[in-house]
C-alpha cells in the first residue's frame, strides 16, 4: 500500500468511527453529537443562555437557536425569558430531557480529548500540524468546523449554509 493510500486508509477510518458513534447516538438516544453536547451544556451549567451554549460548544447562535428549537419541539429542553434583563433567555433541560441524557453515550470526542492529553506536548503539536497539513491540502481551510466530532448533523442544522456562503458559492 502506497504512503498516500495509508492516509486515506486512516481518513476514512475516523470519518467510519464518527459516523458509527453518530449512529449509536441516534438509536441509542435519538439525538444528535450538537443536540448531546448542547443538552449536557444545559445541564452542567443551569440556568444558561444561548450564547453561553454558542460559546461552550463552540457553534454559532443561530445554529444553536435552530438546534434547540428541535429540542424544544420534543419536549426535552425549554426555554424562559429573564426576568431581570428581557433581552436574555435561558434554556433548560425538561424531565423527559433528563431522562434521555442519563441513557445517552458519551461524546467521541470526550474519549478522544482523554487520549490525546495523555500525549506528550511534541506528539500532540505532530498530529495537530500534520492534520493541518491534511486539512489544507484537501483544500479545506476556509471550510467552517467546530470541535464536534459529528457526521453531517452540524451541517444539516445550519452549517452547511454558512459554509457554502463562506466559500463563494
């Protein structure tokens, strides 16, 4: 096997494990990577505001609004405006949401953060610049990502819209 086609090999390999763990989550839970990690933000932080989420997720206000308005319309987060600065409103997980994030799998990419801090800082600057150098080479630098490991969930629900406007099209 050629050094190009090992790359490749081990491309697809990470894009399978995220869209085997996407899959899992969504029987499992009937969610999506966004939607766990945006209900774990809500639970672990309380009383939050969507651009608290935005922030902690690292995904734009809007894509955030779009996602919990799908929460919402199951019943498994709602949201109230504040009460001391109208401008602000806070989501909150519902029963129902509870329930389904006690049953959820973890994040990939929880696991993944574990295994890569236990490298040392010269591997982790070696991988970091190399998938950069993948990341350009496939000519995927203006392309608009965050650090949710998800197969297409993060584009279906908005994403996907920002980054064609990004890139021209």
């Amino acid at each position: 096997m050629n050094n190009y086609e090992k790359v490749l090999v081990a491309l697809r390999r990470v894009i399978r494990a995220t869209d085997l763990h996407s899959k899992r989550l969504s029987k499992n839970a009937g969610l999506t990577g966004p939607q766990l990690l945006i209900m774990r933000t809500i639970r672990d932080l309380g009383e939050v505001t969507i651009g608290t989420i935005a922030d902690k997720v690292s995904l734009s206000q809007a894509t955030v609004t779009t996602i919990l308005d799908r929460l919402e319309h199951r019943n498994l987060v709602y949201r109230v405006r504040s009460t001391q600065d109208k401008r602000k409103v806070h989501a909150h997980l519902t029963e129902d949401g509870a329930d389904i994030l006690a049953r959820a799998p973890e994040p990939l990419q929880e696991e993944f953060i574990g295994k890569f801090q236990s490298l040392h800082e010269w591997e982790q600057s070696m991988i970091i610049a190399s998938l950069q150098r993948v990341a350009n080479m496939m000519d995927a630098d203006d392309i608009d990502a965050s650090p949710v490991l998800d197969v297409g969930a993060v584009l279906r629900e908005d994403g996907w819209k920002e980054t064609k406007k990004k890139a021209g099209a």
